[in-house]
C-alpha cells in the first residue's frame, strides 16, 4: 500500500508540472478572450463545437507556453520570479518540454481547422508564431519594445472567437484586439518596475533596464491614456451598450489614477513601501481587463436574449 502512494504521489506532482509547463494563467485569459470574441459575435455557435473549440485554443496556448520556457531556459533560471519553473529545477527537460510544445500547437492547429474553420485555425497558428518565434526568440532579446510589439500574440484570441463563430474579421473584435495590445505595456511594466534588478541580472533589455523607471512611469501613464478611445468606440459598437460604457468609464477612471499615482513616484519612495502602487496597478489591470470583457459578454447575451429597453447608438 505504502509503494502505491508513494506511485500515485509521484504522478500527481508529473502532472502538475506539465500543467505549470503550459502556462495555465496565461493559458485561462486566452480562453477567456476567444469566448468572449466567440458569444459577442453576430453568428451562434453551437455549445459542443464553442467548446471543442475553445479545448484546442487552449492546447495551442499552452504549447506555445512550453516552446516560450524552453528558449527561455538560460534567463528562468536567473530570475529568482521564474527558477522555480519545470525546466530550471530540472523536473522537465528542455527537450521534452520543446516535444511537447510543438506537438500540442501542431495538434491544436490541425483540430481547430477540423472542428471550427481554416480562417480561426490559420489565426491560432500565426498567434503561436509571434509569440514564440517573433516575441520570444527575437524582441524580447533585442529591444525594449518587446513587450509593446510583443503583446500582439496576446490580443489575437478574441479574433480568434469571432473566427470560430464567423469564419470572418470584423471591426469589433478588431477593436478588442487593440484593446488588449494597448493595455499589455502597462500591466507588464507595472510588473517590471518591481522585478527590474532581475531583468538587469537577466539581460533582458525591459524598458525599466534600457531607459530607466520615470521613462516607464510615463509610458506606463500615457498606454492607460490611450485605452480611453478604443473603449469607447468599442462601448458604441455592434457588441457595446450601456452596461460596456459604464463599465470603460469607471475602469479607465481607475486605471489613469492608478497610473498617475505610479507616475509621480520616485525610485527611493517605491523602494522604500515595497511598490506598493506598482503592485496595486499590476492587480488592477488584471481585473480591468476581466471585468471589460464580462461586461460584454453579459451584455451581448442580454442584447440577444432581451428586447432592448433603449436603442443604443452604434457608431459603425
């Protein structure tokens, strides 16, 4: 009985660190984002094919997770945010972990094709690409707008949804995408002012290394600006109403004062509270972004569902 457990133990901890290869943070707002550009669209899916779908959007996102931690083997084990990962302690391989990257994007791309349509499959495939080819192993090494450019592979999914339910590209989930690439500088940065002695251990030219951390603090401030007009358009579009207006209002209101706040800091007075409004940034984007996109999904199954009360102004 004794052998069994000790058997059973040491599969359980195999397993969780396959799923830790993978990425399962990144791997939830990738599905989360595809889903929600999949119920906004003007098109049904039908729950067993949404659900297939969304499977394989997320085994694709979790095989570029893999192939990220493999040819970031060398700056993981650096970084004390990232040594604890699979490959740097050495429970994995970088070989196995390279395997099973290829394999599960490969098997991702072919069973979206099969199941959803080759405009939602070409899409997923190009994601894998950026991420991992143009993002991983050339910006994030070379230039300090790696994260601005980079972000792009994290802005597809909702085109992705939309495909999935459309076979087709529309303004809307264009306007998501853009969203989501406007809002990727400032959530990361945020994470960068706090970890920025690790990428200068790491060699990673983060903007916090390259230009210092006003240089980030104003960047950081002028992104959140920028998410403004794109939610706002979005709020008049197709897939917005009331609910998404009220929603960009207030979020944008918080996330600008928290960037103010980041903006008007000192090294020296951040340091000394731990970087506590870093911190608090970090956090609140995370939950704008969540919160936008729940907006619009509860709105959209309202608007499907529901007789308008109002007709809402659409700008395009």
């Amino acid at each position: 009985m004794n052998e069994t457990a000790v058997i059973s133990k040491t599969h359980e901890v195999r397993i969780g660190e396959v799923i830790a290869l993978l990425k399962p943070r990144v791997m939830s707002l990738v599905i989360f984002t595809s889903f929600i550009g999949m119920i906004i669209a003007p098109v049904g899916v039908h729950p067993i094919l949404a659900f297939a779908s969304l499977i394989f959007i997320a085994i694709g996102a979790g095989g570029s997770g893999a192939l990220n931690m493999w040819w970031d083997e060398d700056i993981d084990r650096v970084m004390k945010r990232t040594r604890s990962r699979p490959i740097p302690t050495g429970t994995i391989s970088a070989d196995d972990a390279r395997l099973l990257g290829l394999w599960c994007s490969g098997f991702a791309v072919f069973m979206l094709a099969l199941t959803a349509n080759f405009l939602a499959a070409g899409i997923l495939a190009f994601t894998i690409f950026f991420y991992v080819v143009i993002y991983t192993m050339y910006l994030k090494r070379r230039t300090s707008q790696n994260i601005v450019i980079g972000g792009a592979a994290g802005a597809f999914p909702p085109l992705i949804g939309w495909a999935v339910a459309t076979n087709g590209i529309a303004l809307e989930p264009i306007l998501l995408f853009l969203l989501i690439f406007l809002w990727t500088p400032p959530h990361f940065w945020a994470l960068a002012l706090v970890t920025k002695e690790e990428y200068t251990l790491a060699k990673v030219p983060m903007l916090t290394v390259t230009r210092g951390e006003q240089v980030t603090r104003k960047n950081i401030f002028w992104y959140s600006l920028s998410l403004v007009p794109i939610g706002l358009l979005v709020s008049f579009s197709s897939v917005g109403g009331p609910l998404t207006l009220g929603l960009v209002v207030v979020l944008n209101v918080m996330m600008i004062l928290k960037a103010s706040q980041v903006l008007v800091r000192t090294k020296e007075v951040s340091v000394r509270d731990n970087y506590s409004k870093e911190r608090g940034l970090f956090k609140l984007s995370i939950w704008y972004l969540f919160v936008l996109f729940a907006g619009l999904g509860v709105e959209s199954g309202l608007a499907k569902y529901l007789d308008p009360i109002i007709t809402w102004p659409e700008l395009f």
